[in-house]
C-alpha cells in the first residue's frame, strides 16, 4: 500500500444552503446550541460554530461562507489525528471493505483478522519488548487501561502498597478520572476536581528545550523523588518528548533515560502516553524513539486510525502481562463494548501501513523546516513571549492568556481553521500539507497571535 495523492481542492459544496441537503444552516444551529454540549464549552453554547459540510486534503469546506472564506485549511489536524488528510482514498477503501464484510462484534470470546493484524503491526513499530496489545475506544480509556495494569500487576506480586502514580508538572493525559489525576494539578483544566481525585507525587515540570543538555541537578532531583515514593508508587507515567495539552512544552529525550534508570533501580513501572506524539508527530516514529529507551507500558491513539474514528492501543511487556495473569484475579478485568471493533481496527492498520509505506519522516521534517521559516521573527511580535517547532509542531507562547474569539477569527479570516488555548497559538497540520498552505498556516498563526 503506497501514499496516494488526496482528494484535489474544489469548490464548497452546498455553500450557503443546507449541508448535503439536510437541514438549513440557521435550524441546524438553532439546534446545536439547544441540544449540544461541544467540549470544553458551557451549555448552552456562547460561541457560534462553524458548520464543515465536507473534507477532502487539508481543506475543511464549510456550508456557510466564514470572513470570505467557504473553505479553511486545517491547521490542527482535527485534534493531530488526521495526519493523511481527509477523505484519503487508501482510508476510505479500507473503511468500504470492512464495512461489507461486519462493521462490528464483540471482542470477548471471539478474535477477527482486523483486530490481530492491527496488534501484530504496532508490536512491529513500537519499542522492544512491547509484545502484548489491548485495544480501546479512546486515548483516556488506554491511559486508564494503563493505570489499571500497573496496580493490578503490583497487586498480583504480593506488593498491594504500590497504589500511586508520580508525573511531572505541566503534563495531560486525559478528561476521566485517572488520566485526571496526573494532569497538571494547578495550571491544568482539571484542578477543580483536586479534592476529589486519587492524590499523585509531583515533580517540577522538565527543563524546557528538546535540544538543551539534560540539568545534572533536575535529573538527580527526579532520581531521588522515585527513590523516596518506590514503596507506594506503582508508575511513572510522563509524556515523551512533549507536554501537549499542558502547554506545548518540549523537553530533553535526556530525561527519558534518566526515568528509565531510576524506574529500573527502585522497582517502578514506567509508562509513556504517546497518543499525541506517537505516528512521527515529533521527527521520530514514538517520543520514546528519540531518547532509545522502551517503557513498560505504551498508550497510543490519536493518529493511530488517521482521524477517521476513535481507537487507541495499550501495550505491555510480557512481565506486565505475566505478573498480572499470574495473580490472584488472573484477568485485566477491563472490556468496552466497542473494544478491537473490526471498522476501527481495519481502518487503524490501513493507515499504520499507508504512513510506514510514505515518506513520512521526509515529510515530517519539511514541515518542520517550513514552520521554523513561517515563524521566523515571531518572537517580535506584540505581546509574544517566543516561538519554537519541533517535527510536525508549531508553537507561538504569548506573554498572557490568548483571546480566543479574537485568535479563532484572525485565523479564519486568513483562510485557516486554528484552535488556541491558555497562552498559545499552535498549529499540528496534517502530514499531506503542502508548503504554500503551510506558509498560510503560519501567516494565520502570525495574525492569532497579534489578534489575541
């Protein structure tokens, strides 16, 4: 299977009128802010949606005209997941060949050629030793499948005590419950549950700076905290390489090693969710890639099914999978309805194999040349703290918290669909970009950042 060129750029269909000729646009907003609760919003909403009608490439076509603009190209990727684009054929083909045979059954008791495909492929590309594979619906479901499997594991060696997980500062894993528990507990989106959640250990976020040497005193601070919590910690679990939604931080691969050392000497398991930087988002397949190291336990999502639909993965090494069958309770007692769901799973394999098979790592790395060329001198801008890229990333930090409205409008205004939040404007494009609309995305970025 080979890299296809995606559907081409053509006018917006149903532009003004009804989306694929359903409802009129002011009734199906009229609806929208009755009856759904968009995240991260209040409800009902106070901000008017743009209504996408269709995708193909990089471009969102809109049913209603927005600042001039009847189509956006899409700098977030939907959220970094749909890194071939939209409507991709290879995808689609995939998703059309499922489909006539079963869309769906269940996981328990019975096994299709989907979903085993689908393991033995990330098996392949992942770090060695991670051998065994659980699929899920989303990427908080495999942080908390995660969690599960380091206290289970530990309860099943006979060390019940183990109960706690560490992280450091700055970091986000997901909206339920565990994942919650080791965002950041001040800064991050989840601090009003701070009473209410399991109470993890802390270290300070990592020193900023993906190429900067590891600080001699910060990895001897973090050696030593695992030292003093191994008894009760049953897990690190950071993101590898790059705080994402906590704040678009990039740190040394340095301090990666370092955790592996120090999980190793005191008898912790070490986690990486790599559900926003795995699938070559940072210049390297896995965040866990840049540093050599493999952990005990892997979460991936996002890309993983190219932005079609919701799957993510949690793998583990055959110790993990050991201790915890072995136990008193010899079963991972977790099973979604939807789990290793055949569509997803099919559709997950055919994009893994469509990005192995391209140039991924070529592409990844002209995107992050035209990025640090589009940003170039951003730092000078009113009320902008700096500007940094790493891979497929672009990050604009402002001095205070962007004005969103503002920001959103600016980009849509320069022809972009762009997403800020906190203090940043930010951009994950889709890997098909091309280089005149990444000079676009980042002249939209430009125009976010003065505007909010």
């Amino acid at each position: 299977m080979s890299e296809r060129t995606p559907a081409p750029r053509g006018p917006a269909p149903h532009a003004g009128g009804p989306p694929g000729g359903g409802l009129p646009i002011d009734e199906l907003l009229a609806l929208d802010r009755e009856h759904v609760w968009h995240p991260y919003g209040p409800m009902p909403g106070r901000r008017t949606p743009l209504v996408v009608d269709s995708a193909a490439g990089v471009r969102l076509r809109l049913a209603e005209p927005a600042f001039g603009n009847d189509e956006l190209v899409d700098g977030m990727a939907s959220w970094w997941s749909a890194v071939h684009g939209y409507n991709h054929p290879v995808l689609n083909a995939a998703a059309r060949g499922q489909l006539d045979r079963m869309s769906h059954v269940m996981f328990g008791g019975l096994t299709h050629e989907p979903g085993v495909r689908l393991a033995k492929r990330l098996v392949d590309v992942t770090p060695e030793p991670l051998r065994h594979v659980f699929l899920s619906d989303s990427g908080s479901v495999s942080v908390e499948v995660a969690v599960k499997m380091c206290l289970q594991y530990w309860r099943s060696v006979g060390r019940p005590g183990k109960q706690r997980l560490l992280t450091w500062r700055g970091g986000y894993h997901g909206d339920t419950w565990h994942p919650m528990s080791v965002c950041d507990p001040d800064g991050g989106m989840h601090h009003i549950w701070s009473g209410a959640l399991p109470r993890q250990v802390f270290a300070d976020a990592p020193p900023a700076g993906f190429d900067a040497e590891p600080d001699p005193r910060y990895a001897a601070g973090l050696r030593a905290l695992i030292g003093r919590h191994a008894a009760e910690v049953a897990a690190v679990i950071v993101e590898p390489v790059v705080q994402n939604a906590g704040g678009m931080r990039f740190h040394s691969p340095g301090y990666l090693r370092v955790l592996r050392e120090a999980c190793d000497e005191h008898d912790v398991l070490l986690v990486f969710d790599e559900i926003a930087t795995g699938f070559g988002r940072t210049g390297a397949l896995f965040g866990a890639d840049h540093a050599g190291v493999a952990p005990d336990v892997m979460c991936v999502g996002k890309a993983l099914t190219g932005g079609y639909v919701s799957m993510a993965a949690t793998l583990c090494t055959p110790r993990v999978a050991r201790g915890i069958s072995g136990g008193e309770v010899p079963v991972l007692a977790h099973g979604p309805t939807f789990m290793g769901n055949p569509l997803a799973a099919a559709i997950a394999d055919a994009s893994v194999e469509l990005l192995l098979a391209g140039d991924w790592a070529g592409r990844v790395a002209r995107i992050e040349a035209g990025l640090r060329d589009g940003l170039a001198g951003a730092e000078r801008l009113p009320g902008v703290l700096g500007a940094r890229v790493l891979g497929a990333i672009g990050v604009i930090e402002l001095d205070h918290p962007v004005d969103m409205a503002a920001a959103t409008e600016a980009a849509v205004r320069a022809g972009v669909w762009l997403r800020p939040f906190g203090r940043l404007v930010y951009t994950m494009p889709p890997y098909v970009t091309d280089d005149a609309d990444l000079a676009l995305i980042c002249r939209a970025m430009r125009a976010a950042a003065e505007a909010g």
